[in-house]
C-alpha cells in the first residue's frame, strides 16, 4: 500500500500569477581596455531621446539592507531608469501578439521595464511580464507553450530587438559609444506556491522542463529561506513563495548588478587575452602593467560582495555566480594575471640587463679612450663602438 505524502514532504509547483522577467546587460561595442572618459547623463528625464527610457530612481534597499550595519554600502551607479508608458504599451502589443501566435491566447496583462547605467557605459536592462493566473491549471498549458521551452527564444529575439535601439540612443547620448551589444538574456519564472515551507522540499517535475537541471536528481532549493523556493541556474531561473511579487524584485535587482559585474570581467579577460597575443603590446610594460590593474579591478568587483549587508542577498548572488560558472571565469582571470606579471617581470629583467650591457660598454669604452694619446684616435675609437 503507497504511503501517503505529507503536505511537507510534496514537490513545489507554481500556482496563481505568472511573473515572468528577462535580464539583460548592454554595453557599447569596441575594445573595453582603451580608457574612456566616464559617462555624462544627457540633460532632463528622457535619457534617449525618443522618450522610451527615462531617468526615474530605482530603490536599491532590498539589497543594501543588513542586520547590525551602520550606513549602507553604495552602488556606483550613473543613473536607474524605466521604460516610459507609451512604449511599454507598445512593447505589450507586440508582445502579446507573439504570444497568442504561439499559444492561440495571451494573458500578457502588463509590462514593466526597468534598467540601470554605470559610469564607464555598461548597462542592465530588465522586462517583466505580468500574467494574471498563468500558472493555474486552466491556464498553464497556454503559458507553457508561449513562454516555455519552444516558445522563449522567438520572444526573446524580439525583444532584444525591441531594446537595442532605445539603448544604443542611450549610450549615445551618454558619450558610451554608437553600436550597442545585447549579448544574452537570463530569464526568470515566478509565480506563487501553496506549499507551508517551499525552501525545504524539491521542485515539481513539471517545472523541470522550463530550466536546464544541474542534475537528474530531485532539485533542492538554493535560497536560505525556507519560505522560498530558488533554483538559479545558468540561463533560466525559478522562484515560489508565497509573496513572489517582493522576492522577484529583489532577485531582478541582484541579476542587474551581476550581469555588469559578470560580463566586464568576461569582456576585460578576452581582451587581455588578445593583447597577451599581439607582439607590440607584450612588449609595453606600461601597457601590461594598466592591464594587470585592470584585470584585478574587475577581478574583484565580481568576487567580493561590496554591494549589500544583506544575508539572503549575498547567499542567492553565491549561488547565481556558481550557476554561471563565474568560478572558471575566475580562473581565466587568475591565471591572466599570473601571465601577465610574469611577462612584466620578464620585460623589465630583459630591459635592466639591456641596460647594465650598455653601462658596461660605456665604462669600457671610456677605459679604453683614457689610454689614448690623441684626440684623433680617440675620436676614431669612438666612431669605431657609436658611429
């Protein structure tokens, strides 16, 4: 005879509202290791000059906050912004259309935009999409098969091109550059769950086939809380808890701030990689050693957790950074360094020696010149070892 589960020991499953989010970083294309001046704010609130994006404040304090801190730390921000409501409509349109092609309905209710800039050009950008009861049983198959395995790539080429312009205007306007990247989007599901503690049971193989699994085996939770259920993964993420709506935005700020700090040391590395390959700058210790700086900068704006106090912040970021496999872009980064102080330091021994076998054919020119008799023969010695 089966024995019966305890509410306790079931799977987590998503009910009620879809709230569905993409993330994104955008930076202006070209070599990240040429210095730049830093980035200015265009005058007034329409940041891109065809009024899509505007200056609005983003509150940070769900990841600033800590337990027994004084003060906050600061995110070296140049400004936040949000999609205005003329172009979230026409988002939502678009959208929405996409969504009934594929789906033959679409509960697409409302769309939020959302995004930040900082100095040196690099920015995030977020769109959420709000659907009333997408994860009920009467609707689910319909937000599956819009949103779902087959249907997120179609929705996520049009959104990217739906961004690309507003943030090219943007980093423009800011003196970042003309041609804008949008390399990739994380995606993340999160919809409310019944279960009493979500964070100590494993996920619903249902909801298996919307992220890509670390493992066969049932998926523990990677949130701290044992109110919330987090699987954070290396594109798609999933949350449940019974009051998505905070949790979703908090964990959409922490993926806008990661994906700037992920995807500069990604840019850096290879660009210092290349540089390790072209013979004019392994040659430039000046060159290599604004390189090392450089790479150590961004080395440990990724590593160390400068941005929050907050417990549950940092143990979520720990777990998105492993899921992204940041630990071997940090290697790259280690042994980059590593390579690139041994080739400073062989630099700079090759230059000192060059320079002692100068000295001592000087002091033994110069021994040689304080025998001779004539200044005719010491000139002729002279052009002999300098002409």
């Amino acid at each position: 005879m089966a024995v019966p589960t305890s509410p306790e020991n079931r799977p987590v499953d998503l009910t009620g509202d879809a709230c569905i989010t993409f993330t994104a970083p955008f930076y202006a294309e070209g070599n990240p290791l040429e210095p730049k001046e830093a980035c200015t704010l265009p005058s007034g609130d329409d940041l891109d000059g065809a009024g899509f994006l505007l200056r609005r404040p983003v509150s940070l304090s769900p990841l600033l906050q800590g337990s027994l801190t004084y003060g906050q730390p600061t995110v070296d921000l140049l400004t936040t912004f949000v999609g205005s409501d003329e172009w979230k409509g026409e988002l939502q349109r678009r959208l929405k259309d996409l969504l009934a092609a594929r789906a033959g309905q679409s509960l697409l209710d409302t769309v939020d935009v959302t995004g930040m800039v900082f100095p040196d050009g690099y920015g995030s950008i977020a769109v959420t999409l709000h659907l009333p009861g997408g994860w009920e049983p009467r609707h689910r198959e319909s937000t599956l098969a819009g949103l779902g395995r087959e249907g997120r790539e179609p929705l996520a080429a049009e959104l990217r091109s739906m961004l690309l312009p507003p943030a090219q205007r943007l980093l423009r306007r800011c003196g970042a550059g003309e041609t804008v990247a949008i390399p990739y989007f994380n995606l993340t599901y999160a919809g409310s769950t019944d279960h009493p503690e979500p964070g100590r049971s494993r996920l619903a193989d249902g909801m298996r086939t919307l992220i890509y699994p670390d493992s066969p085996m049932p998926l523990a939770s990677h949130s701290p809380w044992r109110d919330e259920f987090l699987f954070a993964g290396y594109a798609y993420n999933l949350l449940a808890t019974p009051d998505p709506k905070a949790a979703a935005e908090k964990f959409t700020l922490l993926l806008l701030i990661l994906d700037v700090s992920y995807i500069r040391l990604a840019r850096t590395a290879t660009a210092a990689d290349d540089v390790l390959r072209n013979p004019r700058h392994s040659a430039d210790t000046r060159w290599l050693s604004q390189l090392e700086h450089r790479l150590r900068s961004e080395y440990q704006a990724l590593v160390t957790p400068t941005f929050s106090y907050d417990h549950h912040a940092l143990r979520t970021r720990d777990a998105v950074l492993r899921a992204w496999e940041a630990g071997n872009l940090q290697s790259r980064a280690a042994d980059l360094l590593s390579t690139v102080r041994q080739t400073v330091d062989l630099r700079l021994a090759e230059d000192q020696a060059r320079r002692i076998r100068r000295v001592n054919l000087v002091v033994a020119v110069l021994t040689v010149l304080s025998g001779v008799a004539t200044a005719q023969a010491a000139v002729s010695l002279y052009d002999r070892f300098f002409g």
